[in-house]
C-alpha cells in the first residue's frame, strides 16, 4: 500500500471516526462523555499515526532486511510520545480516570490497528516479489 492510498483511506476512516465522537459531543447536552480538549488529543493520535506509518514505510523501502526493526522503532516510538502525551494531559487537566482511558485506548488501538494493517499489506506485497 503505497502512502498515498494509505493516506487517503486513512483520512476517510478518521473522518468517519471523527463524525462518530463528534454526533457523541452533540447528542451529550451535559458533556458529561467526551473528556476536556478530546480533539486535541484526537489529532494528536492521528499525526503521530502518520508520522510512525512514514518512518516506518521509509524504512521498509530503504532497506528489507531492517524492515522489522523499522516497524517495531516506529511503533515504540509512538507509544513512547502517546505516553508523554498521557502524561502532560494528566498533569494540566483534571478527568475522570475511566472516561479518558477509554477515550485515548480507543483512539490509540484503532489508529495503531490501521497502521499495523498497512504495515501488514506492504509486507506481504515483498513477499509475493
């Protein structure tokens, strides 16, 4: 999958995403659901996706023998950052510990499961070669 399909598939499935917490805002007269600044850390999940989706496809072109080590650099790296993210939200805004690790699992897993998915169709495309 090249980085453009991956790209154009990727923003259609976070703007259906995206269309889904933002009918969950609206419907939420009391905005009891949705934590305190959630698009920021919804933009955050989806540029740290592409980011690790980029670094990882580079270097999977460069070099096929250190593909593996590329994916798996790439994914602890956005892990690392989503922690630190986690961390400094948790420290400025208060929130209910349930609803915002709901909240940011979702959106890291599902994120994290296209770009692995991506990752995967790349690799079995170097297999069939």
């Amino acid at each position: 999958m090249s980085f453009l399909r991956f790209f154009l598939i990727f923003v259609v499935i976070s703007f259906v995403l995206g269309l889904v917490f933002y009918s969950i805002e609206i419907l939420d007269e009391k905005n009891v659901f949705l934590i305190p600044k959630f698009w920021v850390m919804f933009g955050f999940q989806f540029f740290i996706t592409l980011i690790a989706y980029s670094i990882s496809l580079f270097g999977m072109k460069k070099d096929p023998s250190t593909a593996t080590f590329t994916i798996i650099g790439a994914i602890t790296v956005k892990m690392l950052f989503s922690m630190g993210f986690v961390l400094a939200y948790l420290l400025k805004i208060n929130v209910n510990g349930v609803f915002f690790a709901v909240q940011f699992f979702s959106l890291y897993f599902l994120f994290t499961a296209f770009e692995v998915y991506g990752l995967l169709c790349n690799l079995r495309h170097q297999n069939k070669t």
